[in-house]
C-alpha cells in the first residue's frame, strides 16, 4: 500500500485545506502532561491523510451564511476530531477489525489495542473542549456542544454504529439501511453544516437547506461508500475492501444492485444540490463538494 497514491485533496476544494492542517496540528499539541505514547497515537490517527470533508462542511456552511470562517475553525477541528476518533474505535478488532486506514496501519495496529482505545477517546474529549473553549460568545459555544453531543451520541452516531453492528448476518430493508446509515454517517455530516451556519447566525431557512443538503449528502456518501467496497481500489482508497460480503453487511448493493444504487446516488448528489436553491450561485463551493463525494475514489 503506498501512501502516496492516495488522493486526498478533493480538486478545486483546497481554499480551506492548509488552514485545516495547521489547526488539527495545533489542536493535538499538550502541555507535559500527556503521555509521549498518546500524543503520538493521536497526531498518527488525526493528522493522517484524509479527505477533511467534514472540516471543509464546516467552514463552507459558515461561509455562505456570511460568517468568519476563521470563527468557526474550532469547530472544523472538532468534527474531524470525531471522525478520526469514531475511525480509530471502528478498526478495533471488537468492531470491524481493519489493519489498514488512509494507507497506513490503523492505530491499534501501529500502536496497541488500548492505546488506539484510549486515543478515540482522547480525541472525543479534546473535540468538546476545543468546541467549549474557542467558539465566541460562550451561548453558541454552549449550543455547539449540545447539537454535536446529540449528533454522535447514543442515538446517531453511536447508535448507528450499534444497530449496524447488530444488523450483521440479518436481513435488512431499504428503510432500515437508510436509517443505520443516516445515523452512523450522515448525523456528521449533516451537524458539520449546522456548526458553519450556527457560527454565522444563520437564519432558520439556510439552517433546514443545509439540513437537507446535509442529509442527502451523507447517504449519498455511504451508498457510494458500499459501491467502492465492491468495485473500488485498495491502493487509492487506503483500506482493505470486499469486507462488506464476509462481514455479512448489509449495503445498497447487496440490496439493490449495482446499477440501482448508481442511480440512487446520482439522485442524492442531485437531491442535494438542489436543495441549495435558495442560496443560488453562491453554493458553488457546497455543490462541486457534492460533486466530488459522487466522483470520489478515494
Ligand atoms: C466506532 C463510535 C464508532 C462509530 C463508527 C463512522 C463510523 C461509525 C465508522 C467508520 C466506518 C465506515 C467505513 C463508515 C462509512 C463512512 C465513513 C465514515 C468513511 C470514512 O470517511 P472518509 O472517506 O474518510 O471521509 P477520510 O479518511 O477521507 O477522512
């Protein structure tokens, strides 16, 4: 697996990228406090390369809504803080048991099961803290925290990942997929969006727009995500493949097919940038990021 080959810079998306490097890197520095082995575990996990998607909705989201986006860089951090915690959990063997992440050993692997363990939850901790801190005036830091806890708690995110997991070798329908995977992917995506708005004060019309964007994106995202487990390549998507099928997983190919669940995506991708409307022209940046999640092979 060569690192290199993996392509994690969505073209034409990179405005925001340098600055989201440089805030993850400041945001995994400690006093002496945290153990060396820790702070390396989460820096390795965190500052690998991945797509900052999450991040990037963020601070898009802020934009359009004509906030500051560097107001709303603590919660960019955030989230692609608990993305990387929920990746490093999902590797473990008690869970979908990965050797390789964005081209590299997963962190269990490179490190050790406890400490990949105790760095998913390091990095949860640091994402609220980071979130509690640094965003201005402290009542939308306070509702940040509240959207974000619900958004990767015990009925999204976690949940999601606990009904999937529970779903393995049982017979799914459409509807009960979609929900997992609204839940296990898309409650990040969509929060990410309402972050970027909440900074910039948007109004309850651009918030439901996100909404929806948000939530066609996100499945869009995982039913591509089941695509390219069948039919993408190891070297570029940095992870093993073809786990789905011997996992006993249920995705839209399996229950829909190939084709059928192309043509699903490209109706989300629509979907999604349709629900832009009210923004107009200047949700371009937003709509060729939808554009790149269907084209993505990484
Ligand atoms: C363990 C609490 C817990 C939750 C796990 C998100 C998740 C729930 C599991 C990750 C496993 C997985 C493959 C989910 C499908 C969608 C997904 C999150 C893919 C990875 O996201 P990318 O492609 O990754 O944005 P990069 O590496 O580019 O950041």
């Amino acid at each position: 697996m060569n690192e290199m080959s993996l392509s994690t810079t969505p073209p034409g998306l990179s405005n925001y990228l340098h600055e989201i490097e440089a805030a993850l890197s400041a945001a995994v520095q400690f006093d002496a406090d945290c153990p060396d082995r820790l702070r390396e575990a989460m820096q390795y996990s965190l500052l690998a390369p991945g797509k900052r998607l999450r991040p990037q909705l963020v601070l898009m989201a802020c934009e359009l809504c004509d906030g500051d986006t560097q107001a709303a860089m603590p919660a960019a951090v955030a989230v692609e803080m608990i993305h990387a915690y929920s990746l490093v959990h999902d590797d473990l063997p008690a869970m979908d048991d990965d050797d390789l992440r964005r081209g590299r050993p997963t962190c269990h692997k490179q490190f050790d099961e406890a400490t990949a363990t105790l760095v998913g939850d390091a990095l949860q901790a640091r994402a609220f803290e980071i979130l509690a801190r640094d965003v201005q005036p402290p009542e939308c830091a306070a509702r940040c925290c509240c959207e974000l806890g619900r958004a990767v708690g015990a009925t999204m995110l976690v949940g999601g990942q606990a009904a999937d997991l529970a779903s393995e070798f049982q017979q799914c329908s459409l509807a009960e997929l979609e929900a997992i995977h609204r839940r296990k992917t898309g409650a990040l995506f969509r929060v990410s969006l309402r972050l970027g708005a909440m900074i910039a004060d948007a109004s309850d019309g651009q918030l439901a727009a996100l909404d929806d964007y948000g939530d066609n994106l996100g499945l869009a995202f995982q039913v591509i995500d089941d695509l390219l487990d069948v039919s993408g390549s190891e070297d570029h998507m940095g992870k093993r493949l073809g786990k789905d099928a011997h996992k006993g997983k249920n995705t839209y190919p399996a229950i829909l097919g190939i084709e059928s669940s192309q043509a699903l995506a490209e109706k989300l991708i629509e979907n999604a940038s349709v629900s832009l409307g009210i923004f107009g022209d200047r949700a371009g940046p937003l709509r060729e990021l939808a554009l790149f999640v269907r084209q993505r092979n990484t």
